[in-house]
C-alpha cells in the first residue's frame, strides 16, 4: 500500500492512497472459491459447481464487495500509519478500481488543531455575589400576582394597562400582507408588544369602535418584507378588560402548592425558590463570562466539518427556541444561518479547548461530586431515593450528570488560573441582565 499526503491548509489534509491488484484479486478468488461451497446454480448440484462458473457469474460483484471492505479498512490503516485522527467524516473522490489496475482513491478531511491553552494569570473575571432583600421579595410576590391577575370585562373608554380583543387587517399601498390578520386578538395597552403607535392608538376607544391606524414599520423590523414601510390597520374593537390582583390568600397560595401555613409559609416557598435561582444564575453568568473570556484569549482554527456536524445538531433546537419567542427564522434565513453558525462555532471552539485542557490537567468528574449533584436534582422530588436510584441505574442519564460535573471541574480549574473579583448586584440586576444594570 502506498500513501501520499497533501497539507492544502492548516487542518485539511488530502491523502491519496494505491492498493496493488495482487491484495485485490487474492482476496476476490478466495472469496470466490468459498461461494463455490454455497452458491446454488440450476444444472449444478450444490457444492459441485464449477470454480469457472461461479468466476463467470459472480467475480463482478464479489470484487465491487471486495473494493468497498479495502477502501474501509486501508483508510483506518492509512491514517495510523500517518498518526493522524481525522475531525469530522472523510470524502472520498477519485476511487479508481479497474481490474488489473488495483485500487486508488483520495480522502479529504480535516484534523484536530492542535491547541496550547494560553495563560489566564493576567484574565479578570467578575464573579457576582447578590444579597435578597426584603423589596426583592416583595416584587417577586407582586410579580406572581400579576402572573395570575383575573381579566373582567368593562363598559367604558380603553386605557392603558387595559386588554382588548380586536380583530384588525393591514394593509400596505392598499394591499394585504401575509401576517396581516387576525380575529379575536387580545393586546394590552402600554405593553410595548406592539409596534411603535398601534397601542396608543387603541385609548380612548370604547366597544365597538373601528379606528384606523396609520403606522410605520420600524426600520430593524424582524420582517425585512415590512421593515420600514408605512402599514394601515383597519381595526374592530370587540371587547375591553380591565385587570384585578388575586388576594394573597389560601385559594392564591394553593396555586403554588402551599396548603398550610398561609402567607408566611408562601413567602417561604418563595424565597427559597428565589435563592435556588440566585445560585443557578450565579454560576450560569459565571461560566459564561469565565468561557467567554478564556476564548477570547486562546485563537485557533476550528474544522469546519465540525462546525457543520454541530448546525445540523442545534438547527431545529434553535428554531424552536426563537419561535418560542415570537421569531420566525423563515423571515430573515441569512441572519438565522449565520446566528446558527456562530453559535455552533462556539460550541466547537469551546468543546476542543475544554477536551484539552481535560487530558493535559489529567481532570475527572469526582464520585463525590455527582453524588452530590443527583442529590440536589432529587431533592425537589417526593421519593428522592428512587430518583437517585434512578440516575445510578441509567448509563445515559449518569453520563449526562458526570459531564456537568466535568464541566464544573473545568470552570473551578479555571477560575484558579485567573484573577476573580467579586461584585455585588441587585436580585433584579442578577436575573435580568438585559433588562437592569449593576
């Protein structure tokens, strides 16, 4: 067998490969001489047919078997041979198996980068510490009122704060747009849902009105069809609700399974939930800004056959996410394909650098550790045994929990490395980064 190598770039590696005719053709009679035994032939008794015929019948496709079961198997010899772990499948071109001529293909493929994590002594990292107050239970506990507020119709003018059920229908230059319609749609007034104008123009409108709305899509709209262009909604007010909190009573309390204790056993179950999340978000933000920044200080190039593999992972799981939000990837698939490709960039980027800084540091999920992890996941159940039981008696679910924990090791390794700072923020500031600042 004789191997050649090509480096066209940095990662990808062309590797063409002779097979002689002799490891062909040996192993084609020999397979041959065997179908001798088996084989069954009208004329011929089985076992007694002759080696010329079962040659004349079936050597073309016992040598397509043959080509297909080197190729495979002088690849993987190929690569040991060369010490080389492709990422990511191969393509396979220029296969040339004619009879007498042996077998030669080409493979193309990319290799792992080889990665030295960089020194993080001069990365700072912030890592939040936030105290919960008194008010940040309040406004938890107004919050949750609010989620479970009782809409009552009323017989006057709208106002803001106020819910409508309107049927409307938009129109650009006198025409219909996809997505222009609807029937029995509830907005409420001052929620900013809506674009700039749509929902102050409903106040001041009583049941039965129709007002017309002239508008104009903002110019970063999410449909770049609309965005920018002037619409007219035609509208139909059906109905007008008005708002009441729920009292903080047992009937309230039931909804979040406090049967005993009243409102102080509520505010409890609520501030413990409200700590749970505090120490999930702090470790979350952490993570992130700790990955975030050993990134940025460790640059090499990523296989794009990775990076490919990892979109055809995530694209349903992002579609689905930003259609959860009330994005249609559809409306704008270049923004979609390159938010996908980043994202799965990221990942892979991350992946590699974590995988090396694993194998050179010798890191491992510790017993005691995802011991302790099952125990946290259980406790929220009824019979915690059995769920830890559980997660010990199923390889898949235990794997998932060991690699958490790795990761976790990762972070903890990391943060030894750089220079962390502690800073204080608000519960509100903590939870809702985009919305509050420090």
């Amino acid at each position: 067998m004789q191997i050649s190598l090509e480096e066209p770039s940095v990662l990808e590696r062309r590797m063409k490969v002779e097979i002689p005719e002799e490891r062909i053709s040996t192993d084609v009679e020999s397979r041959l001489a065997k179908l001798v035994q088996t084989v069954t032939i009208d004329g011929f008794r089985k076992g007694k047919v002759p080696l010329s015929v079962v040659r004349q019948r079936y050597t073309a496709s016992v040598r397509d078997e043959v080509v297909g079961e080197t190729l495979q198997s002088t690849f993987s010899e190929a690569l040991t041979s060369k010490g080389l772990q492709p990422a990511g499948q191969p393509a396979i071109d220029e296969v040339s198996s004619k009879v007498g001529s042996g077998l030669t293909y080409t493979a193309v493929f990319e290799v792992f980068p080889i990665i030295e994590p960089a020194s993080l002594d001069k990365v700072n990292v912030v890592k939040l510490s936030c105290d919960i107050g008194d008010e940040d239970l309040e406004k938890v506990v107004e919050q949750l009122r609010d989620h479970h507020k009782v809409w009552t119709e009323v017989d006057r003018p709208s106002k803001i704060g106020d819910q409508l059920s309107i049927d409307f229908s938009g129109s650009i230059e006198g025409e219909p747009f996809e997505g222009g319609t609807g029937s029995d749609f509830e907005v409420s007034l001052g929620a900013g849902t809506m674009i700039e104008g749509f929902e102050d123009g409903l106040v001041e409108q009583s049941k039965g009105d129709t007002p017309v709305l002239a508008l104009k899509f903002p110019e970063g709209y999410q449909n770049e069809a609309l965005a920018g262009k002037p619409v007219k909604f035609d509208i139909v007010v059906k109905k007008i609700s008005e708002s009441a909190l729920p009292e903080l009573d047992d009937e309230f309390f039931e909804k979040f399974g406090v049967k005993e204790g009243g409102e102080e056993a509520f505010r409890t179950q609520v501030l413990e939930n409200m700590e749970k999340e505090r120490e999930k978000t702090q470790t979350m933000r952490f993570r992130n800004e700790i990955m975030e920044k050993v990134m940025d200080v460790n640059q090499f190039e990523i296989p794009k056959s990775l990076v490919l593999e990892e979109v055809g992972r995530q694209r349903e799981q992002m579609s689905r996410e930003l259609m959860m939000r009330g994005v249609n990837p559809s409306n704008d698939e270049a923004a979609f394909e390159k938010a996908l490709t980043d994202r799965a960039e990221g990942g892979v980027k991350m992946g590699l650098l974590m995988a090396e800084i694993i194998k050179r540091e010798e890191l491992k999920a510790e017993p005691d550790k995802v011991k302790e992890m099952i125990s946290k996941m259980a406790a929220g159940y009824e019979d915690s045994e059995a769920v830890t039981k559980w997660y010990y008696e199923n390889p898949e679910q235990l794997k998932q929990i060991e690699g958490a924990c790795l990761e976790e090791t990762v972070v903890d390794w990391l943060a030894q490395q750089a220079d962390v700072k502690e800073e204080s923020i608000s519960f509100d500031g903590l939870m809702n980064p985009m919305q509050t600042s420090n």
